[in-house]
C-alpha cells in the first residue's frame, strides 16, 4: 500500500498505469506463493533471475520487460525505505525486443490505388499527388508537411527534405512526380489559395488554403482507401515502407536507401532487408524447379 501511495501521490500515476504496476507485482507474489520462495522482502537475485526465466512461457518480450521495470521500481522504493538492502531485480536481463517487420503493401495494390482516384476535381489532383509522393519518394508525414515551395528544385528534379534531428537531405523526384507536382502548385494550390486571405510557404494545402497536417495527409490516405475499395489497411507510413522494400526488392543497394530514408544507421535500413529476403525465399520456393518436387 506504501508503494501504490507513492505512484498515485508522488509520481502522479493514472489508475490504468497503477492497475498495471500492481498486476506485475501481484504476478510476482503469486509466483512465490506456488513455488514456496518466501514473501516480497525475500527475494533473491538468484529468485529473480529465476521468476524472470518462468515469465517467458507465458509473456512476450515487451509484456516481460515491462514487468521486470515495474518490481525494479518497487524495490528502489523498498531500498530507499530501508526495507530491502539490495534491488534482487538490478542485473537481470531484460529480453530482447522482437523487430516487428515493416508492413508493406505489393506494388500491384499501389497501382489500383492510384487508378481509384478521380482526378477531374482540384482536390482529387492534390490526393493522388499526396500519395505520389509519399510512394515516390518515401518521407515521412511530418517531413511532407514542413516542404515548402523553395525546396523544390525543377531543373534539378529534386526536393529538400528537412529530416528528423534537423538533418536536410535531397530526394529526387521521378518524371511523373514533377509532372504532376508542377501542374499542383500552378493550377490547384492557386485554386486552394483563393479561399484565404493568408499567404503561406508551405507546399501542400487543404481546400481552405491553408497548410496541410498530419492529421490532415492520414484523413487523405484514408479516403483513398475507401474510395478504392481495397481492404488494406494502411497508413502514410506504409507507403514510407512500401518505398524502401520495392526499392530493395528492383535491385537498389542498402546505402542509397540508407540515404533516401534519412536513416543516420544503416541497422534501421537493414530491417528491410529482412522483408526482401522472406520475399525472395517465396519468390524461390514457387519458381525453382526442383523446390517444387515431391
């Protein structure tokens, strides 16, 4: 009770993160109870290392990590109480997090997006470009929102992207992309302007003339969905996904999609890789003539 006390009173704790501190301990008490190892005052290192072993026949690594920095918060404050003279939960090993592969969506489902969209209206102009771009050149949401019409260069073919931790890095835009974009900011970001007095830098637009948000690009990407009937689901960070996997999967090397990305490590990259592969075994198993014996 003097535990719970302190979360709720002193570090302010919501009733959801206190029921689930006093699930993890009570999973704790109810493992020394079976296995007749004493009460919480004492544990052991050796006990812990031993309840942290039983804990993965029944949790997955995030649910056991997140047990293991519950009791390590528990006993620093029985340390700092004097009621315990060591934290048994110090020097165990917290599990490896699983690396969750990327999803991606296939090419062909990319397509059929694109063919779904009406484009005769100035808005339907500007969705397709939205997830143009987002495809073509795979940045991020928040990056796609912060572009601004300077850092788009035509003769070039390439945008200025400013990344995350304020590192700037150039995309480049493939022929459609600059062909639509072109006909964006002369005809439908002048249509979208009209409606407000402001003028602004920004690149992408509501109707309302005024900068695109976040919030705004998932509703776009969702109504694109809907429209097309597809039944992916999907968000502007699949396409970033979708971007590097296609890349990889046509022959690109690692460090220029390393560099597209805007990914400081190439170990972020690499995860991509691992998609490819399980795409590549498939692509294998269907295609090699003596895979397929019995």
């Amino acid at each position: 009770h003097l535990f719970k006390d302190y979360l709720e009173n002193e570090k302010g704790y919501s009733d959801h993160t206190l029921t689930s501190y006093m699930d993890d301990i009570y999973t704790l008490i109810h493992f020394l109870d079976n296995e007749q190892f004493g009460d919480l005052l004492t544990v052991s290192p050796r006990i812990a290392r031993f309840y942290v072993a039983s804990l993965h026949e029944h949790y997955k690594p995030a649910s056991i990590s997140r047990k293991i920095s519950s009791l390590r918060s528990l006993y620093n404050f029985l340390n700092k109480e004097g009621l315990m003279k060591v934290n048994p939960f110090t020097d165990v090993e917290l599990p490896k997090k699983e690396k969750k592969l990327p999803k991606f969506i296939y090419p062909d489902e990319i397509e059929n997006l694109f063919t779904s969209i009406n484009t005769e209206k100035p808005l339907g102009k500007r969705n397709k470009l939205i997830l143009e771009f987002l495809y073509g050149t795979g940045v991020r949401v928040g990056e796609l929102c912060n572009i601004k019409l300077t850092d788009v260069d035509y003769s070039q073919g390439l945008v200025l992207i400013h990344g995350k931790g304020s590192k700037d890095r150039y995309v480049p835009l493939h022929e459609n992309l600059q062909k639509q974009l072109s006909e964006y900011v002369i005809l439908v970001r002048e249509e979208f302007l009209k409606k407000t007095d402001e003028k602004t830098k920004y690149l992408f637009l509501n109707f309302k003339g005024t900068p695109l948000t976040t919030r705004g690009v998932r509703l776009v990407i969702n109504k694109i969905l809907e429209d097309s009937e597809e039944s992916l689901k999907i968000s502007p960070h699949t396409l970033r996904h979708s971007f590097a996997t296609h890349l990889l999967n046509a022959g690109a090397d690692l460090r220029s999609v390393q560099e597209l990305l805007g990914h400081s490590h190439l170990s972020s990259t690499q995860i991509y890789t691992k998609v490819t592969k399980e795409k590549l075994k498939e692509n294998y198993m269907k295609a090699h003539p003596r895979a397929n014996r019995k």
